[in-house]
C-alpha cells in the first residue's frame, strides 16, 4: 500500500482512536495493522504525528488548571523588570510593598483581579516564571590589579566570622575598570559592603593612588546612614598605607586586612562585585575623569537602588549533615538563609541603630520609586559609555 494511502487511513481513523478506550483503542490498531500492513509501533506513531500535526483535533491538557492569567504574568514581568530582573527568592518578599508603591505614584495598568494575584502569587509560581524569564542572562568574569602594600605589618590580619559585629564594620574592594587590557590610566570603583546589613557604598577615582583611595574613603563615610566602626580591606597598598592608617586612627576607625591570596575573606564585598558593579558598569574601559564624575554620578542614583529596594540574602549557619545510605557514610553542609530583605529593611530591623537614622531613611524611602531610580541609571548609563567613547584614550 502506498504511503498516501496509510497516511489517509490514519486521518480517517484518528477522531475515534482519540475519543476510544484502551480496548477500543487496541482493536484500531488492530485493525489499522491488517489493513495497511504497518507494524504496530508505526501505527502508534503515526497517530501520534497526526494527533500533534491536526489543528482541528484539540490537544489535551494534562497537570492543574491555570490559576494565573497573561495580565498577571506581565504584570509580574513589570515588577520583575523594574526591580532589574532578580531571582523569585529575593523578589517574592517585597512584591506588596512594590505593587504599593507603583499604585502610589500612578505607574500601575494592571487590573484589580491580575493585581490581587500577584499579591498572592506562591514564591514557587514565581521561581518558574522568573527562571523562563531570565534563562540566558549572565555576566563574565574580570581581571584583578590587587598588589600587595608595604605597610602590611602595621595592620592586623582579621578573619573567621562577621556575626558578633554590628553596623559600621564593612568590607572593601577595588574593582578595576580597564577593559582587556591592564595598561596605562584606568578608572576604578572603591565598593563599600557593611556586613551586618548589607549597605553598599561605590565611589569612583581616576587611579590607585593612596590620595585617591583616601578621598573615595571620606566620601563612603560621609554617605553611611551608621557611624563606620571598620574597614576591612584586602591586602592592596590602595588601602593598606601610612596615610590611609593615620586618617583611620584620626577618625577612630579601625583598619584590618584579609590575608593575602585568600579572597574568602573578603566574600561579602567579593560577591557584590560581580553582581552589582560589574552587572551595571560591565567590563568597558574608562579612563578619563569626565568618565569618572560620570560614574560618580551613576553611583549616587544606583546606590539608591540597591540599598532600598534591591532585596539580598543572608547566611544565618552551615549545618553539617551526616546520611547513611547503605553502608556508606556522606558528610555534606545545609546552607541556612534568614529572610531575605533589602539593606533599608535590615537597618530598620536592627536594635542597635537609632531611632532618628531610621526616621530619616523612611522618610527618604518614601520619597523612592524604583521605576524612576531604574529608568534613570540607564539614562546614567548611556551618558557614561557616550563619554568614554567622544573623550576617553582608545588603545
């Protein structure tokens, strides 16, 4: 039998192969098997094909029914976006206050049904929207300029656990914005990390050099809403310097170090790096000082962003588990997280930081949007790479 013939008895035979039950549905195999002289697999295929190929034929739903509808799912991108597409887990905890603050300032098209199920959305709903959303996104990874400083014996080594230190004892890097090649002047980003709560500071400077560094200092104390307690570098002579160790001691802030070629222990700031600095500033090349006060500029809009409305995780513990499975012995580590929360909300959490600073940033965080915050880092952005374009030096 010809090929357009089997393919004519399959169509003709598939409205009742698909409505039949199991025991119908073997006697139209059967029967299909004798007729066309097809093997059996061939025919459950074939109807297979046919099934997914018909556009009259409607394809069966298997699973739940959906709960969430389109608007729903667009208005959750919404949030997603303005928020600068972070995971469900750090998203889910504040998604009433953003939807608060977006019907506050007339920024909300969405309807009363789409909104309240935002509102209730379940964080696993919104870890399978968010993953789709955001599966070819990532970042690569960068060069380091750390050089080891002279002044290393008169600054005290610290390292092991950041829980017993409150507000004010931060971490700090430099992050190097050279592009891919290390050569000449380049701009880099002093970046700020306090520990207990999170809050991130970034300055930009046109070079490394101790004067420089110290500025970008002052400045990071000056933005703080907390005393600073601690600074704690790596080993860099950017920080590690008679200078930088004699304004510390006039200001009465304590300046420890990481141990050299052990970038754990400077993790937190490590970590915020790359997924912040680099996430908005990128991997370009900058080297002229209007870039920098561009940059600055940048920074004083991101810096907003991040510590109001950019929610973070926190490892509380490890705990170590033992499993026995059989005979053998497995030893792995259970990471523990509190809630997640942005930088603002840990400041407000915390006992030991007045009641006056805590005023006065919920007054400021009242006055945020961060559709607007958002909208105008890319303005800051684009401004930025315009300017190392027309008066940077090209290599």
């Amino acid at each position: 039998m010809k090929r357009a013939m089997q393919k004519t008895i399959i169509k003709e035979q598939l409205s009742d192969y698909l409505k039949a039950t199991i025991t119908r549905k073997t006697e139209i195999i059967d029967h299909v098997t004798h007729v066309t002289a097809m093997e059996r697999k061939s025919v459950i295929r074939a109807f297979s094909r046919e099934q997914r190929r018909s556009a009259a034929v409607a394809q069966p739903r298997f699973g739940r029914p959906t709960v969430y509808t389109a608007e729903t799912d667009a208005a959750l991108a919404y949030v997603w976006e303005q928020y600068d597409f972070p995971c469900a887990e750090r998203l889910h905890p504040d998604m009433a206050e953003s939807i608060r603050i977006f019907i506050r300032d007339d920024m909300w098209d969405y309807g009363a049904s789409a909104t309240e199920q935002l509102r209730r959305m379940s964080l696993g709903a919104m870890k399978v929207r968010t993953v789709q959303m955001a599966k070819k996104r990532g970042l690569p990874r960068g060069s380091s300029t750390t050089r080891s400083g002279d002044f290393l014996k008169n600054v005290p080594v610290f390292y092991g656990s950041w829980a017993r230190k409150g507000p004010g004892h931060g971490q700090l890097d430099t992050v190097v914005h050279s592009g891919p090649k290390l050569m000449g002047t380049m701009v880099y980003t002093v970046n700020y990390i306090d520990v207990a709560t999170y809050w991130q500071e970034p300055v930009a400077q046109l070079n490394k050099s101790e004067r420089a560094t110290l500025a970008s200092l002052a400045t990071i104390q000056s933005r703080l809403p907390f005393a600073v307690r601690e600074f704690h570098p790596d080993s860099g002579s950017e920080f590690v310097n008679q200078l930088a160790y004699e304004w510390c001691v006039a200001e009465g802030i304590t300046l420890t170090r990481s141990r050299p070629h052990k970038k754990n222990d400077n993790c937190y700031v490590e970590q915020r790096n790359r997924s912040t600095i680099r996430k908005y500033v990128g991997y370009e090349r900058y080297d002229c000082q209007e870039a920098v006060e561009a940059m600055n500029e940048l920074y004083v809009v991101l810096r907003l962003y991040l510590n109001f409305f950019q929610a973070t995780y926190k490892l509380i513990r490890k705990d170590k588990i033992v499993d026995q499975n059989g005979g053998q012995t497995t030893k792995r580590s259970k990471r523990i997280y509190d809630k997640n929360r942005s930088p603002y909300r840990r400041v407000l959490n915390r006992t030991d930081i007045s009641q006056a600073t805590k005023d006065k940033l919920t007054a400021q965080y009242e006055s945020l949007n961060p559709k607007v915050l958002r909208d105008r880092i890319k303005v800051l952005t684009s401004k930025l790479e315009r300017i190392q374009r027309e008066l940077g030096y090209h290599y």
